[in-house]
C-alpha cells in the first residue's frame, strides 16, 4: 500500500495533468451539439461540387426563417381588427332616457301629445346610433380607412361590417340634429336635446386581447413547408449554382439529415467521436508544451491556466450560438492569444488560438468562413499586439484586428453573392464591438496574474520601476550591488533585443537579481567603499558559503515580498551551478595534502532554462568580471567576454536554455560594444 502512495506521490504531476485532460475533454464535449453532422458542405451562391444528388428519401421543403417571418408580418398587417358590442350600455341609456322623458312636467308648452311624440323621436335617434354601435373616443384612431371591414362581437356572434358603420362622437351630435332640427329650436327640442346629450354613451371598444389571440393562432397555424421532394429525385446537379430553390431544398435535407442522424441508438456513437476529436486537439496542444515549451509543461499552475483559457472561450462561444447564431462574431476570441501571449509567448498564442478555433468549427454555422476569419484574425493578433503596457499599441493593434475582421467578412461576402448588395452590414457592427471587447483583455490579464501568480508585461513595468520598496532598499542598504544591477539590466536588455527574447523580462529579471546581497552588502566587492574586506578574517570555505547564500537569501527575500516566480527565476539561475573559484583555489593553497571538494564552493542551482535566464548569467558574470581590468582596452574586454562566456557554455550551463550558437555569438558581440562604450574604449586598428 505504501507503495502505491510513493508511486501516486511520485507522479502527481502526471496525474495531475490526465485528470485536468479528462475533465476539460469531457465539458467541451458536453457544451457540443449532439445532433449529427450533414456530409455535404455548401452555400448559397457557390457551385455544387459534390456528384449528382439526389434524394435518399421523401422530404418536406422548409420555408426559410425570412420567407416565415414576411408571412407573419402579412398576417398582422391583413388581421381583421374585433371590437366588442355591449348591448348592457344599449338597455341602460334606453331606460335611462325613459326615465327623463316620464319626469318631464307637463306644462301648456308640454302636453301629454308632445311628450309621447318626443318620446318617439328620441327612441328613433337611439335606435339609429345603437343599430352598430358608437364607438367610444380612445378606439376611432384603430383604423386608417373607413372602409375597411372589422369585426363586431355581440354577445356569441361575430358580424363582419363596415367600420364607417360605426358612430363616432361627431356623427351622433348630426345624427340628432338631423332628427331634431338644425334651425332655432323650440323649448321641447331644446329639452329632447339635453335628454339625449347626457343619456347617450359609446358602447362598441376596441378588443385588443381577442384581436391579438387570433393573430397568434393564425401564426400559429402557418405552414413551415411549401412543398416535398420524393425519394429518388435529383436535387441538385454536379456543377449547378446554389442558390434560390435547390439553395432551399438543400437546407431541408441538411436539417431532415441530421434529425435522421440524432437518435437515441446514434447518440452513444456520436459522443464518442466528438470526444475523439476534442482529446486529440488537447493532446496537441500538452505535446507542443511537452516538446517546446517543458517549462510550462512541468508547472501544472500554468498547464491549467491554457486550459482554463481555451475551454472558456469555447464555453462563451457556445452560449452566444445557443442564445442567437446571428451573434456569431461578437465574441472576441482574439483575447486568447492576446493573453497567452502576453504570459508566455506569441507560438504557443497562436498554437492554442488556432486548436480553439478548429474545436469551435463543429458547433458554428459556415465552419469554413469562421474558421478561415478567425485563424486569420489571430495571425494579426500575433503580429501587431506587443507591449500592452503602452496602451497606443493596443488601440492600434485592436483597430488592425477588427479592420481584418471587416475586410475578411467583405471578401467572403463578395465570393458568395457576386456583389455587395446582399451584405450583411449589422455583422460590421458586431466586429466593431468584438474589436471594444478585446479591450477586457487587460482586465483578465490583470485578475489572471492573482489568481494564477502569473507574469505579463505590465507587471514587469511596474516591478523595473527602481523606486519600488525592494529595489529602493537595495539602492540604499547595497549602493554598489545596486549598481551593478542597473549595469547588467542595460546590458540584458540590449543583447535580448538582439536575439529577440523578452527583453522586459530580462531587465526586470536583472534588477533583482542580486537582492539577497543586501543581507550582508559588505562581504562584496563592489559595497566595500572603505578598502575593508571582511573576507580577510573568514575562511575560504565560509567565505564562499556567505557569497553563494546570497542566491538563497535573495529568494526568500522576494518571496517576502510577493515577488512573482517568474522573476525568482532569475535570483535562482544566475549563477547555474557556477563555483566561487576564488575561494576554491584559496582553499587549495591552504591545504596543499588535502583533496579540496569543489562540490562546497559551488552554487546550488539550478542552471537557466531560458535564454532570457541565459542571457542574465552572462551579462552578470562578464560586466562583473570587467571591473577586474586594471588597464581595460578593447582587446582585453573581448577575450575576457570569450573567456567567460566559454567557460560557462564547457560547464555546460546552457544545455536547458534552448539558446543556439549563434545567438550567444550575438549577445558576445553585443555585451563587448556596451562594455566598450561604458569605458570609451575603441578597436585599435593597426598601423
């Protein structure tokens, strides 16, 4: 048992790694489609490529999502409009007006005889004004036209009439001055007047509820077909141009194909070769780290933050779809290789960029176009986007990308309708907004180096700045060792420049270097301002402990504080396993008869294992070296460079580097033209 634990302890990294596989192999395919895919690839306005095809089995044609969407818009436009009779209204005004009349006071002005033949001519005006209805105020404005035919609901019938049929409030005050009279009226008009005035009132409203529940169920109602093709049928020739019916007929048998494909017995089947294709594009990408970046490879921090990366844009990818497909391009996957970029470097951006892209190609419409934008796209972002700390780059770089974006989308467009009259130009929009939302970018970049304790460029800006506490302190506690770190973060700089490593990193890398120094700044050379050498009362053996300690010192020193690893990287490599061969060849004189173990002066490691690591340990070693020449001439600094340089690559401190021949010969070449501008040296040349 305990052997199974040591063995699991052992591997843990491994483990590691197959179960953050096997968890992020298993939610891609998750968020996948299930439904099959169609085997024939095609769009409208392109030639059919494929053979003659023709119909497997018998299938409806459907209707498109425009032609659907103008035969709803025909609907409400044409929908008859319900207003509702109440009859209720109607009894109360004839009982109320009853009322009035029967309450009149006869009089010698008002008989019995004019009253009845009031009451006569008033039930008549009331008859007239309720035989369709009057229709109050707020529903005359429903419709434009007075001939236009509506429906008028009484009680449980429905009768179609003319909505001129219908009194306004105008109508009824002609229709009772018509019957009344128009010229001056008498005292018994003037009073029928009044009567009919406060008794009469609208009784026909518009019905909006029923109007629209029959809207809706005519819509309802609408056939999404318009024909069928038989089993058997040619659908399309070899050679033909897609478009108009075939164009319809072939995205019937897509959709009818894949619904075919989508059973229960087919799901298993199609599970599985999803997850096939998914787990071979991730085993890709942990064999490109694995073989080119091991760095990365080792630190599963930073395995799982790629993952991490690449599953959320697909996951982001594949709500938008599932939410509206039209949406496609407002996602802006150009933020991953922006921010792996700016983490690690721009192959391993755009080598995760371009395996995210292909994974999205089964799950979007016109894989092809998508896939063809946004590998092009990511290419730009590789190129243009570069020091994110100064922010113009970024504008430009994102105005560059989203001009990609455009420009692709037009050309595509173009090859498809034959002009630019069938564009879709909402999509230019959603590229402008792709390209506002690459701008997250910067967020992320700054939540994902807490979360994750990873480095970008920005950080490295604000950690070269020497006022920061801990380079402040070493100015002050370690003026020389302070320094020397300036001296070498120039020349870092320079000769990364030259071979084109990061030359942010190298620099800041440079100024902390030698931090762990400060602990004890007398026991170096460079801090010793008073001729005084400590050493001079140590043994060699203690000697070379204090001066290999700083490397430790100054590691967990920058830890202290909250340093990144990235840059601890630098305080533990630049030395490599490098010896105090001074305080070794001291050792040895001193005991002549005894074997002195070389082991106990050096340095504990470990060796660079970048060339900007590379690049510290031979600016540091050649610009400290320098200061040894008494006389320094141009001749002189360029053995010494050799001589050292040499020396290190015989120990063998740059087998994990990945740094060639030639680039060393470069950042020779470049250290010896900074040393000889720092003592204003020439090549002498012969006479």
């Amino acid at each position: 048992m305990s052997d199974f634990i040591n063995k699991i302890y052992r591997n843990n990294t491994i483990i590691y790694k197959v179960i953050l596989f096997l968890i992020t192999t298993v939610a891609i395919v998750y968020l996948f489609p299930k439904g099959g895919q169609f085997k024939y690839d095609f769009s409208n306005g392109q030639l059919w490529k494929y053979d003659n095809l023709y119909a497997t089995f018998d299938f409806a044609i459907q209707k498109t999502d425009e032609e659907i969407e103008v035969e709803k818009k025909q609907i409400e436009v044409n929908a008859k409009l319900y207003f509702q009779y109440d009859a209720e209204v109607v009894n109360q005004v004839r009982a109320s007006f009853n009322n009035k009349i029967l309450s009149l006071k006869l009089n010698d002005s008002l008989t019995e005889t004019k009253r009845l033949s009031l009451k006569r001519v008033g039930e008549n005006i009331i008859e007239d004004v309720y035989n369709y209805g009057y229709l109050e105020v707020i529903s005359e404005d429903r419709v434009s036209e007075l001939d236009e035919i509506v429906a008028l609901k009484k009680e449980n019938e429905v009768e179609d009439i003319l909505f001129k049929n219908l009194f306004n409030s105008k109508e009824v005050l002609a229709l009772i001055n018509t019957e009344i009279g128009s010229k001056e009226l008498s005292y018994n008009q003037n009073l029928l007047l009044n009567i009919l005035a406060s008794v009469i009132k609208p009784n026909v409203s518009y019905d909006k509820d029923f109007t629209e529940k029959i809207i809706q169920n005519d819509i309802d109602h609408i056939s999404y077909t318009k024909g069928k093709v038989s089993e058997g049928e040619l659908i399309i020739l070899k050679g033909d141009i897609v478009e108009g019916k075939k164009l319809a007929i072939l995205n019937s048998l897509k959709s009818e194909s894949e619904s075919k494909i989508w059973t229960d017995s087919n799901y298993n089947w199609i599970v599985l070769g999803y997850t096939i294709l998914v787990s071979l594009a991730l085993l890709m990408l942990l064999l490109f780290l694995h073989k080119y970046r091991i760095e990365i490879y080792e630190n599963n921090n930073k395995v799982t933050f790629i993952f991490f990366n690449v599953f959320a844009i697909i996951f982001i990818q594949t709500l938008v779809i599932k939410y509206n497909s039209d949406y496609l391009y407002i996602v802006p996957l150009s933020i991953l290789p922006i921010i792996i970029k700016a983490f690690f470097d721009a192959r391993l951006g755009l080598f995760s960029h371009v395996l995210t892209v292909l994974l999205l190609g089964y799950i979007v419409p016109n894989s092809f176009e998508f896939i063809y934008l946004h590998i092009i796209a990511g290419i730009v972002t590789i190129l243009t986007v570069s020091e994110l700390y100064k922010r113009a780059n970024l504008f430009i770089s994102v105005a560059q990308i989203t001009g990609i974006y455009m420009l692709t989308y037009f050309a595509f467009s173009v090859i498809k309708e034959g002009n630019v009259s069938q564009i879709n130009w909402d999509y230019f929009v959603l590229f402008a907004m792709n390209g506002l939302l690459s701008f997250l970018s910067i967020i992320l970049i700054y939540i994902y180096e807490k979360v994750f304790g990873l480095v970008s460029d920005v950080t490295l800006l604000e950690l070269s700045n020497t006022n920061t506490k801990l380079l402040r302190q070493l100015n002050e506690e370690a003026p020389g060792t302070f320094q020397h770190s300036m001296q070498v973060a120039n020349l870092a700089e320079a000769a990364a420049n030259e071979i084109g490593a990061n030359s942010m990193l190298v620099r800041t890398g440079a100024l902390y270097h030698d931090v762990g120094k400060m602990l004890n700044p007398m026991y170096f050379i460079e801090n010793q301002s008073t001729g005084v050498n400590p050493h001079n009362d140590l043994s060699p053996r203690d000697s070379s402990k204090i001066i290999t300690d700083h490397v430790i010192k100054g590691v967990e020193l920058a830890k202290k504080n909250n340093i990144p690893d990235r840059i601890i990287d630098f305080i533990r490599t630049h030395h490599g396993t490098s010896s105090t061969y001074y305080f070794y060849k001291k050792e040895q004189e001193l005991n002549p008869d005894t074997e002195v173990d070389i082991e106990k002066f050096k340095y504990k490691g470990p060796i660079p294992f970048s060339k900007e690591t590379a690049i510290l340990m031979m600016c540091d070693a050649a610009e400290a070296a320098s200061k040894s020449i008494k006389n320094p001439t141009a001749q002189s600094i360029s053995d010494l460079i050799d001589k050292i340089i040499d020396k290190q690559m015989s120990d063998n401190q740059f087998v994990n580097s990945d740094i060639t021949f030639r680039e060393i010969k470069l950042i020779k070449k470049v250290i010896k033209k900074k040393l000889m501008n720092i003592y204003h040296l020439r090549v002498e040349y012969p006479e």
